[in-house]
C-alpha cells in the first residue's frame, strides 16, 4: 500500500481526535488484574496480562501515529513530550515511594541493589538489568520492589526504534503492510528460538517482545485501511462476537493454565496475544466488548490500570519484606486495596492534571526529575546502601552473613590455566595450589562450588592439592542430559570434558562428585510442599544409569570415585535467623532455632538417598559421603553454629558451612583418599 492510497483508505479515521474506545480500558483492566492476582492470590497463568498490555500499547500507539503522518502533525519531539507526560508521573511517585520506604525497611545490601533498579527504572532499562541478574544465585524476586518495571522497559525501548521505522516507511511510500508483518514475524521466530535456548533471555529481551507490541500495531493498519474507522473484516456481521468471545476464551484458558514452569514466552504466548489480538480487533460493538469490557466498572479499572500495574509489585514486595517473608492473605488484600487507592490518587490528582497541562516547562521538569531520581539510585548503589542507617541491624547481619576469608586466600586465588568449556557457562575452574599438581578433582553443580573453599582449605592443611571444575544446573555425571525448562542441553558436553580431562591426568586419583540431588530428581522449592518452578528433567541415561557409568569408568582407570549424599535442604531462608527488620509486620517467619527438622529435611533427600544406596550395593567399591548428617542431629538439622552463619541461602553453604563441612570431610575420608 503506497502513500496516496494510504492516505485515501484512512480518511475517514483522520479527525482531531481518536474514536475513543472504553472496552480497551475494560480490556486494560483485565490486563492488570490479572497480574495482580498472579503476584496476590497464586493464579498461576495471571502474568499472560503484561502480554495483553503490549497488545494493547501497540494498537493505541501506532493509531495515534499514524493518525499524525496522516494530519501531517507527526514530530518526534511531539510523540516522546506525550510519552513523558503519560509515563514519567505515575513512574515518579513510585520511584521516590521506593526509595524512601527502603530507606526505613531494607538493609544496607538490599537498598543498595533497590538503588540499582531505581536507575534502571530511570533508565528504562529494568528488563536488561533483570535478564543480567537472572541465574543460579538469583536474588528471590521478593526482594526486588522494582521487579515489575522490566515490562516497562521492553515498552519505551520499542517506542525509541517504532516511530523511526514507521515514520521512515510512510515517507518513502513503503508499503507498512509488508514491513510490519516482516518486523513481526522475525520477531516471533527470534523468540521461538531464544526461548528453546534460553527462556529467561527470551522473556525480558526487547527483540523476542516485539512481536506483540507489532500485533497490536497490525490491527491498527488494518483498520486505517478501511474507509470506515474500525469496520475491518474481523469486525463484520456476526462473526465479531465469536472472534470476540474466542478472544477471551484464549485470555482465560492462559491465565488458567500456563504457569512458571512452562518455556516462556516460545509458543505458548501466543495464546494471550492472539486473544487480545481478536478481542480489539473484533471491535466496540461486539457483544463482549459492549456488554462486558465497556462496563463503567471495567473502564475505571482501566483507567488506572497503569498506576496500579505500578503501586502494587512495591508494595506486595515490601510487606513481604517485612513479614519475613510471609504475607497473610489479610496483608494481600490490604495490599490490594491500597493498590487501588494510590492508583486511583495517582490518576486524579496527578496523571490527569499533567495529561491537560499545555505548558513545555511540565515536560523538562519531569525529565529533570527522572534524572534526579536516577542519580539518587547511583548514589544508594555505590554507597553501599548507606549502611550507617542501622548500625545495630548490621553488626548482627554481617557476624552471621560474614565471613573472615583471609585464611581462603591461598584456595581462592587460583584460576585454571586451561579454560574449560563449563567456563563459559558461568562455570568455575579454580585450585587450591598453585604448585601442587592436583590429586583430587571435584565436580558438580552450584552444591559443589559452595563446598569448595572449605574442602580445598583442609587438602591444603593435609599437604594435598584439590582441583574443581563445576556448572550451576548440570547433573556432574557421564552421559545425563540436563534440562532446565525444557532447554537444550549443554551439561553432557561440559561434564564429557571435564572428565576427560580428568581421565588424561595421571596426578588426580580422586573424584569427588556433589551436586542437588533432590531437586534434579523432582524438583522443589524451599519446603519441597510444591514443585518448583524450573525443575531440572533428567534424559537419556537415568541417575542411576548414569551413576553406574561414571563409576565405571572412572573405576577402569584406577580412579576412586566420592559421591556425597547432599547437605540438608532449609525450609527458611538464613535471614529468617536473625532479628534484623528496622520495620516489621509480622514475626511469625523468624526463626529463632535456625534449624529445621530433621525429618522433614530428610523427607526432601529420602529419593536421592535409597537410590543411591541401591546403586552402591551393585559397585561396592563406591565411596558415598553423608553430608547431610553433618549438619543434623537425631531431631533437627541446622543452619547455625554458635555465631556462624552455615548457609548462604536455603539450600547453598556459606563458607563458614564449607569449612565446616571439609573438616568433617576429611575426619571421615581420611583413609579412603588414594
């Protein structure tokens, strides 16, 4: 479609202003209660409402500018001084809100990372920071006020390329036809892709997003190139209410039945997008948009969808916070309707006001004070999260959190020479000698470079030498696939080199093998009550296939293979120990034994344990090392000795737990080492 008959097709749709729509503010509504549901009461599929807000963004968007390169108005300053007077107000508030409640909840690490996220709200760049911070030691998303604002940053990175492109392909009498679909599906493809590779990547990623912000862009294309404004073939006779019905049906079934677990967004956000797809698409007068989604009720849900998508995350998050981890589902609701509350202020007395204002002054007094705010998360970050607010609070965090690694120096100071290719997937490759040849070479997952320091401290008071090479996620045995999310498989190839590596090295006589048994064999949380929601599937060679095939190998070569039975898995978080909240409104999450018992934790490893001891009847010269009774008497398994805080988070050590479990180590070992 070229420039002359674009601007024929769409002359009826340019008027002053836009044919205003309120089931797309119903439609907003549903958008943002759904995500607030998935965040307050456990709907699982409830985050699928961000995916109908970009649906949403695109549509409107793209009508306002095309509707301008029609009326000739189009200007880029024009469309970012809207974009500042919408977005910035309501981004403001919560920003500053954050800023100050942290000041009085968090502690020092956690407002020095919430001034990370300020910035980077500030910046709209949340999604890349968040993608950046994902992994294996993620912080829980609990701890992160800001969270929510990645969505906001795939949004206003779009809109810095969108207008150009769209803008470029008018002027030049490109057909928008062909680029937008074009855009569209490399889009989609690209997010096929990523998302089989890495979900995480593909979830925050702007690149494998963009697609549905386009599918909301096509419907307003295909509307302008109509005579009569929103009469395309979608919206005709009857078949408007099914496609419209269909929609919502699509919304539901998602919201109902996608959760964490499943490769997101890959295929399965195609369901939410094609629903919101149909239902502007199907038009105001189709019988769910009329009757129900222009509702007065749904519309004035949707018209403070967007500070209410905003205030909710901070403060479900800092309640959570202060509870210890733990909110009531009274808590929820007051949450809730707070939520709505400042949202609702937030419309009236600011959104609205500054929407009218006409001054150009309203607009560089926003940027000024988006910068401002930006610098003040500069400020918090460096600083350290300005420690000295709390005194007390933080001299009873870091004697339980710090550790004096002075004495680690010498183990922890030593890369490998050779890189491996575990190394380059956020693997480790460290030894504890430099002059020593190693005799010992142990390998795993996250379990086995938390226990390291401590093991390769006492090989070096012993005169021996500890090499490890470990990946976060993988299985450390021959010829297991390892799946997180159903991705591809890098562990076989990585655990392939290492031992081979291990295999040509005449010096190492020992292999050491440690790894989250449990979790790779059902998944789990922190109390293991629910799956979790990246389990890990196992495939090709079962566990104990794979058990068996290490063993013989390793044992062909002369090699003693060590297999530990992993540490006790904590129900708590070791911040759960410690009475460290400057505000706090609830106590009933702290944990004032710092243990958990016994036979529930013993529950959680019972899987990995009998198999275990099934496979060591049929290779009797197996080494198996209960690390688990290390930390357990008969009633209980704790967290803490004396003033040492044994656990980094629930389920990895600290390294006063590393220390402590090498010296039971080698107490125990002592003669079985070759």
């Amino acid at each position: 479609m070229n420039l002359k008959s674009l601007k024929m097709a769409s002359s009826q749709m340019v008027s002053d202003k836009l044919f205003y729509r309120p089931d797309i503010d119903g439609l907003r509504a549903l958008a943002v209660l759904l995500v607030i549901a998935f965040h307050f009461f456990g709907v699982r599929g409830g985050f699928v409402g961000v995916d109908i807000f970009f649906v949403i963004s695109g549509y409107l968007i793209t009508s306002i500018l095309l509707k301008e390169l029609q009326l000739g108005e189009y200007t880029l300053y024009g469309f970012y001084a809207r974009r500042v007077k919408r977005i910035f107000p309501a981004l403001l508030l919560v920003l500053g809100a954050s800023l100050i409640a942290g000041w009085f909840v968090l502690l020092a690490h956690e407002y020095q990372l919430l001034g990370k996220h300020v910035l980077a709200g500030a910046t709209f760049s949340s999604n890349i920071v968040l993608w950046l911070e994902s992994g294996y030691f993620d912080k829980e998303s609990h701890l992160k006020p800001l969270l929510h604002l990645w969505s906001l940053g795939v949004e206003e990175q779009f809109y810095i390329f969108w207008p150009l492109i769209l803008a470029w392909c008018y002027r030049r009498s490109w057909s928008i036809g062909f680029a937008l679909p074009s855009l569209g599906l490399c889009s989609f493809l690209l997010n096929l892709y990523v998302s089989s590779v890495s979900s995480v990547t593909a979830f925050y990623w702007l690149p494998t997003r963009g697609w549905q912000l386009l599918a909301g862009a096509a419907i307003a294309y295909m509307q302008l190139r109509h005579s009569a404004p929103y009469q395309t073939w979608l919206e005709k006779g009857f078949r408007k209410h099914i496609l419209g019905l269909l929609g919502l049906l699509l919304i539901l079934i998602s919201a109902s039945q996608l959760r964490s677990a499943h490769v997101y967004p890959g295929y399965w956000a195609l369901f939410p997008t094609l629903g919101a797809f149909l239902l502007i698409s199907s038009g105001p007068l189709s019988w769910i948009n009329h009757y129900f989604f222009a509702r007065r009720w749904m519309v004035a849900i949707g018209l403070i969808s967007y500070p209410l998508y905003l205030w909710h995350w901070p403060l479900i998050s800092f309640a959570r916070i202060m509870g210890n981890g733990e909110v009531t589902r009274s808590v929820k609701i007051i949450c809730f309707l707070l939520s709505l509350a400042l949202a609702y202020l937030t419309y009236a007395l600011i959104e609205k006001r500054i929407k009218t204002h006409s001054s150009q002054k309203i607009i560089k007094k926003l940027v000024m004070l988006l910068i401002i705010f930006g610098s003040l998360g500069v400020v918090v970050n460096l600083s350290g999260g300005m420690s000295n607010r709390y005194p007390d609070k933080e001299k009873i965090y870091q004697s339980f959190k710090s550790s004096d690694e002075r004495y680690l120096e010498d183990v922890l100071n030593n890369p490998c020479e050779r890189r491996f290719m575990a190394q380059d997937y956020l693997g480790v490759c460290q030894k504890s000698s430099i002059d020593q040849l190693p005799d010992s070479l142990l390998i795993g997952d996250s379990h086995a470079i938390s226990s390291y320091p401590g093991l390769a401290y006492h090989y070096q008071q012993a005169n021996r030498s500890l090499m490890m090479i470990a990946r976060g996620a993988c299985v450390p045995l021959i010829g297991v696939e390892t799946h997180r999310r159903g991705e591809p498989d890098v562990c076989k190839k990585i655990m392939t080199e290492i031992y081979d590596f291990g295999a040509t090295e005449n010096n190492i006589k020992n292999i050491i093998i440690t790894f989250r048994g449990p979790w790779y064999l059902h998944g789990g949380g922190r109390s293991y009550d629910k799956k979790e929601i990246n389990p890990i599937l196992l495939k090709e060679l079962s566990f104990e296939e794979g058990i068996k095939k290490t063993y013989q190998v390793l044992d062909a070569l002369g090699k003693r293979m060590i297999v530990y039975i992993d540490i006790p898995e904590l129900d708590f978080l070791p911040e759960d120990c410690m009475d460290l909240r400057p505000v706090e409104i609830s106590r009933r999450n702290l944990n004032t034994s710092c243990s958990t018992p016994y036979k529930k934790a013993f529950e959680i490893s019972r899987e990995f344990r009998d198999r275990l001891n099934i496979v060591k009847k049929e290779l009797p010269n197996l080494i198996i090392f209960d690390a688990f009774e290390q930390f357990c008497d008969e009633s209980r398994c704790y967290a803490q000795i004396g003033d040492k805080m044994l656990y980094e988070d629930g389920n990895h050590l600290s390294n006063h737990g590393s220390m402590h479990l090498g010296q039971k180590f080698f107490e125990i070992n002592k003669n079985n080492l070759k």
